[in-house]
C-alpha cells in the first residue's frame, strides 16, 4: 500500500511517499497547471493513503482522490505543526513529517464533509456574503441621511422612512449616490431572496434541521447552517468541545495559580457562530430560562458578554438536541440532568 505526504499549495505540492510492501521511497513537486498532480494520483495504485494539512482551496483535489478510490485523510495544522521540533520549516520536510505521522499513527486527523455537504455550504455562505453586502449598503445610507440631520435608524427601511429618503433635498453628486445606493439594495434584495428560499426548502428537507427549528429562536437559516457545519456530533464528547470547536470560549493565558480569560478566540465557523449570536438574541424572548440567565448575566457582565454566553449555551443545547434526538421544551429537562442516558450510549 502507498503511503503519501502532501505539502499543498495552490499552484503546487510537494509529496513524499512511502511503498509498504517493499518499502520503496521517494519524493516529488507536483505543478497543478501542468496536471503533474492529477497524472501522479493516477498512476499510483488505489487505494492509497494521502495525508494532508487542513488549508482551503484544495476541494478539486478532495474529488479527485475520491473519483481515483484514494483515502484522503485531513489533519489539524496546529496540532502537525506542534509535533515538529525543528525550527527550520522547509516544504520537502513538511511532507516528510506528514508522511512519518500517517507511519508512526500520529498523525491528527479531522472530521471532512461530503461533497453534497460542502455544495450545501456554498448555499449559505454565498447568502450570508450578500447579506453583508448589503448591511454596508444600509449603512452607507444611514450616514447620507446622518449628514443631512436625519436621524430614523430601522424606521429608515419602513415605507415612511423610504419616501422620507427620497425627498432628502441632496446636491447632484450627492443624490447620484443616493440612487445608486438605493438600486444596488433593490438588486441585492432580488438576488438574496432566492437563496433564502432555497434555504428554507433544504432546511425543511433535512430531520436534522427541522428538529432544531423546534427551539425557540431558531429558524431554517441557523438549523442548517449548525447542522452542515457540526456533521456527526458523536465526534464531540461534551458541550463543552462544542463551544470550544465554534469559538464561544474565552482566551486563557494563565500560570502560577492565577487565572487570565481575554475575549472569545473566535477560532471555527465565523458564519455560524454570528447566527448563534443572532439567534439567542431571539431565544432570551420567548424561552424563560434564557431570559432569567441573560438578564442575570446583564447586571454583572456588559451586555455583549451576556449576548455571547447566551450563544455559546444556545450551540451547547442545539448539540444536545441532536445528540438526544429530543426537541423542545424536553431537552430542557435532559441537558440539566446527568442521569437521562444518551442515545447510542453504551
């Protein structure tokens, strides 16, 4: 069996590998405009084992080796890079060491969506660009008005506050902008509205995404979303990896008993965890124990605090609505009790 080290980059990679049966080593740079990279992949026999650093723009590489019969595994690059002593990191040796882990049976491997699953996260993230998009487009309203001494904040976007908008008395250039702004926030409107459509659709479609919906505060957009971006969330043993694999837990620099928390480090899905965020502001209204514990968080913590907290408890009972398979109100009993066995526990 072939076992291979690839260093990647997106114009090249560098391999190292390994023959188990004969014990036949070699190494090579793999230039991707070329197609050095698809012809090597081919000639090796399948299935081979491929071992390589997490890092983006590699997807036409994961279906390559899947169209082949290849087993791709993906590793933490922390996690590899902290398993390396030397200080002098080099391409050729990155794939070396890659390769000396998958041998050695260290090497660090990290849960991958299918392919069907990365399309649907397509899906999401192309909506949740234009939405941004169109939140700076808002904002660069507000400030036209703001300098004209109008001041309506949400009420702008109301049929009142638009006419208000449009009979603002703006000099030429001024105005120019103004109808730009505006057209470009109408355009942004008809291509958002399809992808939301969409969303609902494949959130309705999935058990996973209707199950969470059933939590007050959740709508289709964030039950897919944490449904697409956890995957099995039997690789996560407590919530408190869950919060940790997010982002949601504080920074802590700590030694000698004394205990430092910073901010949130903010590490994993940004796109998720702002909808968590945005969702527990919904939660805190309409589920009484949220409220209780945010309002409580209020009196001690700035606001902010209390907004994350209360997103960082909304991921940790979402994971136990999928690891439980019980919706609300129940999981509220089950995620407080210790005694309620797991499904699939053994």
């Amino acid at each position: 069996m072939m076992i291979i080290g690839c260093d990647f980059h997106p114009s090249w990679q560098q391999v190292c590998w390994l023959d188990t049966a004969t014990g036949e080593s070699g190494e090579q740079k793999l230039v991707q405009a070329s197609g050095d990279a698809e012809r090597f992949y081919r000639q090796v026999a399948a299935p081979a084992l491929i071992g390589m650093e997490a890092t983006g723009n590699c997807h036409w590489l994961v279906d390559l080796l899947a169209e082949i019969g290849h087993e791709l595994w993906v590793g933490d690059a922390a996690q590899i890079r902290a398993s390396y002593v030397r200080q002098q990191k080099r391409d050729k040796r990155d794939a070396v060491h890659i390769l000396k882990l998958l041998v050695e049976g260290r090497f660090p491997r990290i849960w991958m969506p299918s392919s069907q699953v990365r399309d649907l996260r397509q899906l999401l993230l192309q909506r949740y660009k234009l939405v941004m998009i169109r939140a700076r487009v808002k904002n660069e309203v507000q400030h036209l008005c703001l300098n004209q001494g109008v001041q309506r904040k949400r009420k702008l976007w109301s049929q009142a506050g638009q006419q208000v908008l449009r009979e603002l008395p703006l000099k030429p250039w001024a105005g120019r902008r103004r109808d730009d702004l505006l057209k470009l926030m109408a355009m942004l409107d008809q291509q958002i509205e399809p992808l939301e459509e969409a969303v609902k659709a494949e959130a309705q479609g999935d058990k996973m995404a209707r199950l969470l919906q059933t939590q007050p505060g959740v709508g289709p957009i964030t039950a897919l979303a944490y449904v697409l971006t956890m995957g099995d969330v039997g690789r996560f043993p407590r919530g408190k990896q869950v919060a940790r694999y997010l982002g949601l837990i504080p920074r802590e620099h700590s030694s000698g008993g004394r205990q430092k928390l910073g901010a949130i480090t903010k590490q994993g899905n940004r796109m998720l965890r702002m909808l968590l965020v945005e969702a527990a502001q919904i939660a805190v209204r309409y589920d009484p124990q949220f409220r209780r514990q945010y309002l409580h968080r209020c009196h001690q913590k700035p606001k902010a605090v209390a907004k994350v907290a209360a997103a960082r408890k909304l991921a940790v009972r979402l994971y136990w609505m999928l690891r439980t398979q019980v919706a609300y109100p129940e999981i509220v009993r089950i995620e407080s009790s210790p005694r309620v066995p797991l499904v699939g526990a053994s």
